[in-house]
C-alpha cells in the first residue's frame, strides 16, 4: 500500500526507500531445493512412467502377436470348413438290412414248383431290378425244391453300394448248401443286383484227439458219485442238488423235464483239488401219447455230454459248475 501511494503520486522514491525493513521482508514458507535436488526427486516418476509405457507396448505386441497367429487358424479353419460342410458324409453299407434283404429273397429262390411257378416269378420280381432279368432267374420250371431252413453265413462288402450276402440253407433231403447273394444299396434302397451263386457248404472240420491219460482213480470215484447227482440235476430238487454243490457254486436242475438214464463215460484227467472233468449221460425223454397200433410208442432217450468242474470236499468229489464242452481239447473231452 505504501508503494501504490506513492505511485499513485508520481513520485519516485529512493532506493533506500524501496528497501523494505528487515521485519516486512516476506519470509518464504519453504525453502527452495537446489537445481541438482529437484532434478534427482523427479527422475524416478519418470523411469516409472517409461517402464508402465513398455509394458503397455508390450502387451499389445503380445496381444497382436496372438491375434494374428490366431486369425490365421481361423482363416485356415475357415478356408477348409467349406469343403468339409459340402462334402457328401461317406456312407456305410446296410449290413443288417442286407442279411435280412437276403434272406427273403433266399426264401423266394429257393423254394420252387411247377406249381407255384407264377407266384414265385412274382416274389422275384420284388427283388431284382435289371430290366432284361429271368422273371425265374434262371429255372427252367421243372422239378420241385423246398426249403428247410436259412442262416446268414457271412457278407462280405466289395464297394460303397455293393456286397455279397451268403446264406447257409437246409434243403429238403437234408441237403446244405451256401448261397452267395449279390446286392446293391442306395439310398435307402436294396435290390438283388445279379444271379446268385450255388456254393459248397462248410467242410466237417475234425477235431484233434486227445491225447492225456485219464486218472484212473479219481475216474472211479467220480463213476459211483455222479449218477446221484445227475439224478438230483434231472429232477430240479434245490435241497437234493445242495447236497452235491461245492462252495462257491451256484447250480439249477433240468425241472424234470427228462429222467437220467445212465452214465455212459467219464474222463478224469491227472490233477490236484480242482479238476475240469466231462461225463456222457443218457436222458430219457416223457413217453409220447401217441400210439403205434394200439401200443403206446416208446420214449426216447438223448445222449450228452457235460463239462464238470468237480472239487475235492471231504473225501467226496462236489461239483462247482456243469455245461457243454468248451472246446475239443479241453480237459477230460472224450
């Protein structure tokens, strides 16, 4: 105040005037750093600023990195997806159908007579689809044939459409025979795309022969126990059959449906506790009702063969299972 007093006047003060007493000297609150300090307080702020640039550029490097190795995946992914959408889905052959599809059609082939030789034209006619086609595929219409039976053998599949079907047939006269059954699928539809073929059925195959020694004594032993126990396995009888169950086993009777007639064999071979034995026993059927000039006919009897797991129990042989042989070489096969 006292200087814009004096400047309002137009008066130019003194230096001496212009020095302000040691009291009214204004005192600054905090005193300045020197050059060198203030420049060493703010250098940490910016190495912290550059390192979080670094690591921000770093990131996006990273992230663009990974965007275009990805996009390329993709653009790869997506360049091969359209062929795979538009491809055809390779499709498999109808095995299950075909058999089937055979097998009516082996029910029409098969069977034939002068007789029904329009009709059997017409069955035919369902399955075979070439234009120029026998209506009777080949018969000349002489003769009679009939069907026993039928099996599917096996098909072989020769292409994406097409297969062989063979059929195991019974003929009358207990003939067998092997059919080989050309057929084409597509789409959902079948046909017999050619003449079936007349094959030669399965050769008997003969199974080696034993050759290990029975134990004559555990044979023996074996020979008196088990007419009780096939009679208690014929009748059903749970208590009865109990008695001859080893522990562990689990055994259910024929019910009485058949009567036991006789052990014809058994084969023990060499072993410890536990042995695989068979025995051939004689079934006898219920008589027949049926009589042959006023005389009741004779019932029938039936000879099997069972494959026994015997184990020894206090000086007894029980049994623990009881069914059909396995195998030819299988222990005690007679």
């Amino acid at each position: 105040m006292v200087r814009r007093a004096i400047l309002d006047r137009d008066e130019l003060p003194a230096d001496e005037d212009l020095i302000l007493p040691d009291d009214q000297l204004a005192v600054d609150p905090e005193p300045k750093r020197s050059q060198p300090g203030r420049g060493a307080g703010g250098r940490w702020l910016i190495w912290v600023g550059r390192a979080i640039i670094w690591a921000v550029l770093l990131l996006i490097g990273y992230r663009g990195v990974l965007a275009i190795v990805h996009g390329e995946t993709t653009s790869s992914a997506r360049t091969s997806a359209p062929p795979a959408a538009t491809s055809a889905k390779p499709t498999k052959f109808p095995v299950s159908l075909a058999e089937a599809y055979a097998m009516q059609f082996g029910s029409a082939y098969l069977n034939f007579s002068p007789a029904t030789a329009s009709a059997r034209a017409r069955q035919l006619s369902r399955f075979i689809a070439l234009p120029d086609a026998d209506p009777q595929l080949g018969w000349n219409g002489a003769g009679t044939q009939r069907l026993l039976s039928e099996q599917v053998a096996g098909i072989e599949i020769t292409g994406t459409h097409t297969a062989v079907v063979t059929l195991l047939a019974t003929l009358d006269g207990g003939r067998m025979v092997e059919l080989g059954v050309p057929v084409y699928a597509a789409r959902g539809r079948m046909s017999v795309s050619g003449a079936p073929a007349l094959l030669p059925p399965p050769a008997k195959a003969v199974p080696p022969a034993r050759t290990q020694s029975p134990d004559q004594v555990t044979q023996a032993a074996l020979e008196r126990q088990l007419p009780a126990f096939f009679q208690a396995y014929a009748s059903g009888d749970p208590t009865t059959l109990a008695r001859f169950v080893a522990p562990g086993g689990h055994l259910r009777g024929l019910g009485g449906g058949v009567t036991f007639g006789g052990i014809d064999a058994v084969f023990a071979p060499p072993g410890g506790g536990t042995r695989t034995v068979t025995a051939t026993v004689t079934w006898q059927l219920p008589a027949s009702k049926a009589k042959s000039g006023g005389v009741e006919a004779a019932s029938a009897t039936l000879q099997m063969t069972y494959q026994l797991t015997v184990v020894r129990q206090r000086g007894s042989w029980d049994i623990r299972t009881i069914g059909a042989l396995d195998s030819p070489q299988a222990p005690g096969s007679p």
